[in-house]
C-alpha cells in the first residue's frame, strides 16, 4: 500500500513543476512580445528609410526643375515656386503670359522622376 501512495504521490506536481511551468509561460510570452517589438521596429526603419528617400528624391526633382527653368530663355527672370511630393511638381507665381505657362509646365514635365505637375502659374500683367 505504501509503494502505491508513494507512486501517485509522485505522478502529483509539487511546487518547483508548478514554478517551472510558470517560468516556461512567462519566457514563451517574453519571447513572443520581444518579437513582436522587433518586427514593430523593423516595420517603423523600413517606413523611415522609404520616407527619407521619398523627401531626397523629391529635393533632387524640384532642384532638376529650378535649374531647367533657370536655364531656359525667358524664365530666368519669372519669379516661380517650385514644390515636389511624391514626384508631383506644383509650380505656381506670375508670368508675363499664357506661352510662358505652356513652357514652364512642359519642361517642368520633362524632368526625369517628375510625375505629375500641377500649374497653379498665372499671367499677371
């Protein structure tokens, strides 16, 4: 009788199983919560990276377009702003007339990495 007590007795967890298994619980959701945080992480880097490459390229195309315009004939005196987002070229300010608009917009167009542009240019007389 005594070996069979002494037998269920051991088939019962005793509190260093019970702690051990906690333990195992308390790593397991570590190790998942730290996986998430690193992809989490991950994710906000390669979003930061695109973002910063974005802000470059768009630096890179409204310069492009200032020094066309510059270099063009009868713009170097209009007084344009020139804005990118996204490789959309927004070109706004006076010019003297319509044939001007027409130039600026299609060289503005032209330019490599240039999108879309959106003339917000008037002739201001």
């Amino acid at each position: 009788m005594m070996i069979v007590s002494g037998l269920a007795a051991c088939d019962s967890e005793g509190p260093a199983e019970k702690a051990g298994e906690k333990i195992d619980r308390v790593t397991e959701n570590v190790s998942d919560s730290v996986s998430d945080a690193a992809d989490r992480v991950d994710q906000a880097v390669t979003n930061l990276t695109n973002t910063t490459e974005q802000v470059v390229n768009d630096t890179a195309i409204t310069t492009k377009v200032k020094s066309a315009l510059l270099n063009e004939l009868g713009t170097e005196s209009m007084k344009l702003t020139v804005s990118t987002e996204k490789g959309v070229v927004t070109l706004s300010g006076p010019t003297d007339d319509h044939e001007k608009i027409e130039k600026v917009v299609k060289l503005a167009a032209s330019i490599e990495g240039v999108q879309s542009v959106r003339n917000k240019l008037f002739v201001s007389k």
